[in-house]
C-alpha cells in the first residue's frame, strides 16, 4: 500500500488534474482490480455511469456482475450488500440521493451498523455506502438534503466527506479497503459533472498510484491567525472563498476541511481555535441538533477550551424542507458572503 502523499493543492508535485468523479471511479477501479470481493451496485451505476459520473466507465472493464444495475427497492439491494458484506465481499452500494436513505433505514443502521456488535464481534461488515448530497441546484425538498449528521449521530459507522479530487481517492481507497461499514457521502456540485458546474477548487491535482487518507485527520485548507472556519463538502470552497475576500478586509481566516465526520478530527480544530480565538462552522446540513453543535461542544469540552473561544458563530440550513423556487433555496443554503458576515460577527464584536 502506498503511503499517504501531500495534497498538491499545498504543495505536492503532480502532472495531472482530475474531477472529483473521475478520482473516485479510479480508486474503485483500482480495489477491483485488486480483490475480485469488490463489487458496485446501485440504480443507473451500470450502462448509465451512475446520474452524477460515480461509476463511469466502470462497466466496460468490469461487466454486470461486478457493476450491478438493482430495482428501485433500498431496502433490498442494502440489505444484500450487508449480507454479502458478512459474507467476505466487499460491496459498494449506492444510493443515488441521501434523501432516500429512509427507505433502508432499518438495513442502514439495524443491520450494516450494528450487527458487529450485536455478534459479539464475530462478523465484520466491509461495505462502503455511497450517496449523493446536497442542493444549490432546485431539485426541492426530497432530493436536496445533506443529512451527513443524521448518519454520524448513529453509532457503528465511519462517515466521509470529501472536498477535492485529491482527499477523495484517497478517503475511497481507505474506505474499501476499512473493515466497518463506511459512509461516503459526495456532493453533488462537487463532481465536475457538465451539467452541473463545480466551483472552483474541487478539481486538484490527483497522483496516479494509490494512496489512502487516514480517517480523522482534518484538513487546514487555510492556514490563518484570526479566525477559525471549520466546515466540509462544497463549504469548503465557499468557506475558501470569503476567507480571500476577508483578507482584503485585513482579516486572516484559517479553514479547516473536517473530510470525516466519524472519526471526528476534535484536536486540529482545538489547536486552531487556541490560535485564532474565534470559530465559525459552516454547514449544509439543518442547524439544530446537528454538525454546528458538535463542533462547537467539542471545542468548549476541549482542555482550555472555554478559555481559548473569544467568539462562535453558526452558519448553516435553518431548520425548513430545502425549497424548490431558486431565491428561496439560495436563501436558505448558506453562502460565501454568509460565512464572510458570520466571520465578522466573531472579528469585529469584540
């Protein structure tokens, strides 16, 4: 296995690019190869390459058994990759939209969740569950959600999120190859897909051989002294794109990308924190009971942690079904100018 390389966004050497999608499908690629036990199966994964490009080109050089087509039926399809999972194999099963993840809810966390447990240990469950995330592009309130809290607040599952091509091959190599079940939620902006522009920032540089990216191990995508903004998924790039519009206001902004919720990275925004003495977290996800309050609870909880926090601020979706009409969505999910309000709440009330 190789070992884990340096983003070239902070200074790694790579002669290559990639989206997020065509960095994803060539970790999976490569763990296929690699042990025949890998599998993909999803709706539309096969000879339409997956509705946001995550399993592009997969068939051609794996055919239907191994890159499989399932009815419209979570809660069976799940249910199979958890069998087949306790079996020895090691499924990729997708959910095309996270939103759906009621359907196979008593699979997802009664079964892939807690069923090490519940054997005492004598199974294990090596599966990966994928899903898309996330709005900013009117597909209204069932197809617009993140919900990466609701899947970290269960115990018994590893929950990743990536940002870049970069951080995402290598959170997917390490989550095939992780013996607990894995969460991997992408968002759906991020992908690089035509149809749906990503910002600026989520294609990097990608090195061709393989590397993973250990669980827990945030991120500083900014290094900074006035601030701390700790978020993930598509606020990343937004959290990166006011942190250079505050500079401009003499205000030197620190973002932290999180990349996995389970594990939880508590220590690097701790350190942060002690440094800059104000925290913003920024979030797609609902407001209440969710990622916002974590993050802060874990910096109070931390060891001088009271002492350090001068000031806290919470951005994120308030607590209403995502809205179909364009303004009210834009209202409602959170944007670089309200991470750049909500920094100077922390900077300038002082």
């Amino acid at each position: 296995m190789a070992q884990q390389e340096r983003d070239p966004a902070s200074g790694g050497q790579t002669d290559r690019s990639l989206t997020m999608s065509r960095a994803m499908v060539e970790a999976i690629a490569h763990e296929m190869r690699e042990d025949d036990e890998v599998f993909y199966m999803g709706e539309d994964v096969a000879d339409y390459g997956g509705i946001f490009d995550s399993t592009q080109g997969l068939l051609e050089e794996f055919g239907y058994d191994r890159i499989m087509d399932v009815p419209i039926s979570e809660t069976a399809y799940i249910g199979a990759a958890v069998g087949a999972a306790q079996a020895g194999m090691r499924p990729i099963a997708e959910l095309m939209f996270v939103d759906f993840f009621g359907v196979g809810m008593d699979q997802i966390y009664n079964q892939m969740a807690k069923n090490t447990y519940m054997s005492g240990g004598s199974v294990s469950v090596p599966m990966v569950l994928t899903a898309a995330v996330g709005g900013t592009y009117n597909d209204a309130a069932q197809h617009s959600q993140t919900l990466y809290g609701t899947f970290a607040h269960l115990p018994g599952m590893k929950v990743v999120v990536p940002s870049t091509a970069y951080d995402a091959k290598g959170l997917m190599h390490n989550a095939i190859r992780d013996d607990d079940p894995v969460v991997y939620l992408f968002h759906k902006r991020l992908m690089g897909i035509g149809w749906m522009p990503a910002p600026d920032g989520p294609k990097t540089g990608v090195p061709e051989d393989e590397y993973t990216i250990p669980f827990g191990s945030a991120d500083v995508k900014r290094e900074g002294a006035d601030a701390t903004v700790v978020t993930l998924g598509l606020h990343v790039h937004r959290a990166l794109e006011a942190a250079e519009s505050l500079a401009d206001d003499g205000i030197d902004v620190e973002v932290i990308d999180l990349r996995t919720l389970v594990p939880l990275d508590t220590e690097t925004i701790a350190d942060s924190v002690a440094k800059t003495g104000r925290l913003v977290v920024v979030d797609e996800d609902y407001r209440s009971f969710g990622v916002t309050g974590e993050i802060v609870a874990s910096v109070v909880e931390a060891e001088n942690g009271l002492d350090d926090l001068e000031a806290v601020e919470r951005v994120a979706v308030p607590d209403v079904p995502i809205p179909y009409a364009r303004p009210m969505e834009n209202e409602v999910i959170p944007n670089a100018e309200d991470v750049e309000n909500a920094v100077h709440e922390v900077y300038d009330g002082e």
